[in-house]
C-alpha cells in the first residue's frame, strides 16, 4: 500500500520540479497539480488507517517512508483482520458482532462463523470489547488505566448479541 502513496509523493515532486522551470502560467498549472495531488496522498493514508488493522500504540503508519516501514517490527495483518477493521470503523468505531458478520459478507463477500469471528476479536491487538456492553467491538482504545473488556463474560464464554440493523438505510455499505 505505501507503494502507491510514495508514487503519488513522486508525481507531485516531479510537478513541483517542473514548476521551478516553467515559464508563463504553467508553474502555477503544476503546482496545482502537484497541491491536488498532495491532498490524494493525504487521503490515501487516512483510508488505508481506516482499513487496516494497525497496531494501536504506532497510529496510522502509512505516511511513513519504505526505509522506515522495513525498520519496524511490527506484526503483518492477515485479510480478515483489515476486513474487520474495516467493517467496524464503517458502523462508526463500534459494532455488535451480527453487524460484524453482515458487514462482513456485504462489503467482502466473506461469510465466517461466530464463534471463529469472537475469538479472531478477541485475539486482535487493535480491537476491544466496549466496557459494559457484551458482544460490543469497538476500533478505539480504551482509556489508560481501563481494563478493556474482550467481549467475554467471567467465565470466559463469549457473549452472545442478536443486535444489528434492521432496515437496508442503516446498513453504512
């Protein structure tokens, strides 16, 4: 993914370099598009963070350059986990698990059972259970000092919801 926004870091550098030559109106054409062009990059990081499971104490990663990426030691996401990002931040940051595996199937195609989906939650670095509400994910970290709730009981069985939308408006794909 980084691969795409360096090559649009390079487009708006190689218009900006064209600027700096240019006669009459064209320096100020490409700076334009070299501006635009920025905006696009900007964009692209905020939804590749959007949906991609990134580790919660780094932040969004994608601004960053290859050299750098190569130097962390950061644990790769598989697909599905990207997936489940992605279809919890689009219900808001937060969603039951009936929404998860109906987002899920409507946004990827990708159908799952419940119990392989609570515990591939459960397992995730960068996804909580919300305080209070069993069977509740959510894609921000708790407060410091919170005990994040994994969306399990005390007995460590999982919680059951049958909450989620009930008209195609409120279904955010």
């Amino acid at each position: 993914m980084s691969e795409h926004i360096e090559s649009v870091k390079g487009v708006a550098s190689f218009f900006r370099e064209q600027a700096r030559d240019a006669k009459g109106s064209w320096p100020a054409q490409f700076n334009m598009f070299a501006d635009r062009l920025d905006k696009a990059r900007d964009e692209l990081v905020r939804l590749y963070g959007l949906t991609s499971a990134l580790p919660p104490d780094l932040g969004n990663i994608f601004d960053l350059p290859p050299e750098l990426l190569g130097e962390l030691s950061i644990a790769k996401t598989d697909e599905l986990e990207d997936q489940l990002v992605t279809v919890i931040n689009a219900y808001g940051g937060e969603a039951s698990l009936d929404q998860i595996l109906v987002g899920l199937f409507r946004k990827f195609q990708v159908s799952q059972k419940r119990r392989f989906l609570q515990n591939k939650l459960y397992r995730m670095p960068m996804v909580w259970g919300v305080d209070g509400r069993k069977g509740i994910y959510t894609t921000k970290e708790p407060p410091e000092g919170a005990m994040p709730d994994r969306g399990f009981d005390g007995n460590r069985e999982p919680a059951l919801v049958s909450a989620g939308p009930t008209d195609e408006e409120d279904v955010p794909f």
